[in-house]
C-alpha cells in the first residue's frame, strides 16, 4: 500500500486544471517516471516555487474542481511519481477523482471551512491519513482529526492499489 501522509503543500485556488498539473507538451513521454520533473510546471500561484515545494510535499491540500480539464491520466500519474499519494481539496473533476482511486491514490474531499482550518494550521502541516477508520489528522500549529467520505468500492481500489491491482485478485 502507498504512504499516505507527509507535508501538505497548499495551492490555494480553485479550478486548478490538468494543464497546470502536467502540461500537454509532455504527454509524449514514454513512461510515468518521465514526467517527473514537470509536475506543476505551469501553475501560477503567489508563493508557490515548483523547484522548492515539490520535494518537501506528500500530500497537496487545495480548493475546488481539482483536476479539471482534459480527462488524462498523466496528471494522477505526475504526483504518483513525485510520491504524492493523496489530494485533499473542495471538490474534483469527476474524472480526475476517479483516476486518483483506480491508481491506488487518495482523493480526499472536505468542505472548505475544514480546508480552510487545514491551511490555517501554519506552514508546516503534516498529514497522516488512517484509511481504515476514514479520517485525516493535520498537525501544524494544532493538531486536528477530520473524518472523510469513501465508498466501499473506492476503498477496495485504494487498498489494492489501484485497479489493476484489484482487477487481479478479483479476476
């Protein structure tokens, strides 16, 4: 199973879309490994330097439509690589979510006063996520327990792994 917890990098905007995640003109690359380094390229957002942030994150808190845009799986597969396993935010892009759980990763949604708790907490926030029991704890500068929606299903891939994973010990 993936680690989901470390230190929560907080993009603080709605609508952050699969081109800022990972822009189109990698999508050419011939394994997940290969887009690495180009994780956020092209997002723009105060205080947010790609080159610092990426390495300390294990966890991206934000707002809301995380994900939105084109439907690729490159842009899961981007934080896959960067050992980000878990997003926590407002909402996401329906398929975008659905991409997180069918590659074994967390898409965590919480309304935005518990978001808004979460980034309040100081800039060294870390996340554990308890998979099992279904809640988060954030520790920064107090430490607080939310719990989270996930169905049964969702879960399973999670556990699993991901779909493939899963699609293996069912078939």
């Amino acid at each position: 199973m993936k680690n989901f917890s470390g230190s929560a990098l907080f993009l603080d905007r709605s609508d952050i879309n699969t081109d800022e995640i990972i822009p189109a003109k990698y999508l050419t690359e011939n394994s997940k490994q290969d887009l690495k380094p180009f994780i956020l390229e092209d997002l723009t957002l105060a205080g947010f330097d790609q080159s610092r942030d990426i390495d300390k994150a294990g966890v991206i808190v934000t707002r809301a439509n995380f994900g939105c845009g084109s439907s690729r799986e490159h842009a899961v597969w981007v934080f896959e690589v960067n050992d980000i396993n878990v997003v926590i935010a407002e909402g996401f892009a329906r398929i975008f979510r659905q991409n997180m759980f069918n590659c074994g990763m967390l898409a965590i949604e919480l309304p935005a006063a518990d978001i808004d708790t979460i980034m309040a907490m100081g800039a060294d926030v870390q996340i554990a996520v308890d998979l099992e029991a279904a809640t988060l704890t954030a520790k920064g500068n107090q430490e607080v327990t939310f719990d989270f929606d996930l169905n049964s299903f969702d879960k399973d891939l999670v556990g699993a792994g991901g779909w493939l994973a899963y699609a293996d010990s069912k078939y």
